[in-house]
C-alpha cells in the first residue's frame, strides 16, 4: 500500500474543512477524488504531500507517517498543483534542471531525466523557449513533467486540465495512462466527471468536507437510491407530443428532437403503459432507449445540484 489517510481533518477555527477522511491507495492504483467548490478537496491534497500539517489523523506514506515538508520520503511522491509552479522567464529546459535540482538531481542524470520528461509530454523541441510564450496546454504538460523527474511511485494532480484545449488535454491523459501502465500509482482531482470515468479504477466522493461515497464506478452507480430511468422514446417523423397525451402518460416528460424522454419509477410496467397510452393516440414509437446513470448523476444525487461558491 502507497498511501493511507486515517481519520485526516484540518479545522480552521471552528470550520472543518476536513472531517475525518479515511482512505488508502495500492500501489499502481488510479483513483480520482471528487468534491464540489469547498468541499475540501485540495486541503486534503495539501494534507497528503506534506504542505499541510493535519489537526488531526494521519498520512502513511509507504507504511510510514509523513513528516513536513522537509521528510525525504516526500520524494516518492510526484505533486503536479492546481495553480502552473513555473518560472515564466526560464526556458522549459532551465525549469526542469531547476526542479530537477531540487530533487537531488545532477550531471548525466539530471540530463536523462529531463530528456525522458520532455519527451513524454512532447515539448523536446520547444525546450529552449521561454515558458512565458507557451500556451495554457504546454504549460501544463510542462508542469506535469517537472513532476515526473524523480520517478515517483504516487503522482498527485491537483485539477491538471483547467483551461486547457482538447488536443492538451488528450495529451495529459496519454502521458498520464504510460505512466500508470509502468506502476506508477495515481490520486487524481477534477471537475470533469469524464476525466475520472477514463482514468481511475477507484473513485471517492467528497462533500463538506467528509468522505461520502467511494468504490469502483459501477459500484458508485448502486447508491442512486432512486429507481427510476430514463426512457428515451424516438416517435415517427412529424408526430409529437400534444398536451393531452402527455396528461394520459403521468411520467415526467422532456420533449427532445424527434421524441421525448420519459422519466419511470417502474420501468417494465411503466413501458407497457407508456406504449398502450401512444398506441391509443395514434402515436408510433420508431425506438426506445434507456438512459444508463453515470457518474455525473452520482455525483449531483450525493452532493446536490445547488450552486457552491468556494
């Protein structure tokens, strides 16, 4: 096991930003943490690399409490922030030696790390331009490739894709799944629900500050304590809905191009009446679907669908 968070909480007066998290990542593992604005994610990436002391619990890195931000084995783990930690008017290559430096990193080395690190994220042949005239995409990539000049065995992305093209983005991830395939374990944070659908094995949910949901994504899906579903109902061309016939079905209906979606609590009943209902009213259903839930509908039916301001 890489990591293990026990019992972690931060308060800052009498707020709890963190409340108690309880988790653990193995080694090679991909797991993805969400949370809405203030529901304490990054404090608790802060908590697990060591920048952050914790009020209390713990952080075990390889089975061994972290210390600060001084304990060597802070070094196994990679930590690529939300906010780009580069120096704008270094060239990509001096910002790699620079951080490289930090590491312990010297001579040929430091030389191959570099190397391997630009290449991985493609910026080889811009590395001696100024990062100041890199686009938000590049720099992000070259933020996770300062990241990477140690080999660590955990690698933290603090919401590694804000304000990034897709083109950049499609890169992070390829550079990001070459990794994961040579073992190296990832903790992942975003707001893109697809990110983490794409990425990670092992998803948690996390509101106000506590742990509210976590397991795979197929797993997360069973919370939906709701059992209704989607029908996706494809009518003849030129029919719609009128008034009437949607007061005969009873079902919460959407009017969409060329049908409707009709919400069901009791699928296979509700599906015979809905059709009996069309049949009567001269309507022809060309095609049902069922909506499957993903993880965006997890996530907005544990943490709600209200606004959050930070």
């Amino acid at each position: 096991m890489i990591l293990q968070a026990k019992g972690l909480s931060k308060r800052y007066g009498e707020l709890r930003a963190v409340d108690g998290l309880t988790f653990s990542l193995e080694r090679g593992e991909r797991f993805g943490l969400l949370g809405p604005n203030g529901a304490g994610k990054t404090t608790t990436i802060s908590m697990l690399v060591g920048a952050l002391k914790p009020t209390s619990g713990s952080v075990l890195l390889d089975g061994k409490p972290l210390g600060g931000e001084t304990d060597p084995a802070r070094r196994k783990i990679g930590y690529v922030p939300q906010e780009l930690g580069l120096h704008l008017d270094l060239s990509a290559l001096d910002n790699l030696k620079f951080f490289g430096a930090l590491y312990g990193l010297h001579g040929a080395l430091l030389d191959k790390r570099t190397d391997a690190a630009l290449d991985l994220v493609g910026l080889r042949e811009r590395q001696k331009n100024r990062v100041s005239e890199f686009s938000g995409g590049m720099k992000r990539r070259l933020n996770l490739a300062a990241a990477l000049l140690h080999e660590p065995e955990l690698l933290i992305l603090d919401e590694p894709t804000v304000g990034v093209d897709p083109q950049s983005r499609n890169a992070i991830f390829e550079n990001l799944e070459t990794l994961m395939s040579q073992g190296t374990a990832l903790l992942y944070t975003t707001h893109y629900m697809e990110e983490v659908e794409r990425l990670c094995e092992n998803i948690a949910i996390m509101d106000h500050g506590k742990l509210v949901a976590q397991g795979s994504l197929s797993q997360l899906k069973e919370t939906l304590t709701s059992s209704a579903a989607h029908l996706r109902v494809t009518l003849e061309p030129g029919q719609t809905l009128d008034d009437a016939t949607r007061e005969a079905l009873g079902f919460p209906i959407e009017i969409t191009d060329g049908g409707f979606v009709a919400t069901l609590t009791h699928t296979h009943e509700d599906t015979e009446k809905l059709l009996a209902v069309l049949r009567e009213r001269g309507l022809t259903a060309c095609a049902l679907a069922t909506d499957e839930p993903d993880l965006e509908d997890v996530f907005l039916h544990l943490t709600g669908k209200s606004l959050r301001d930070e």
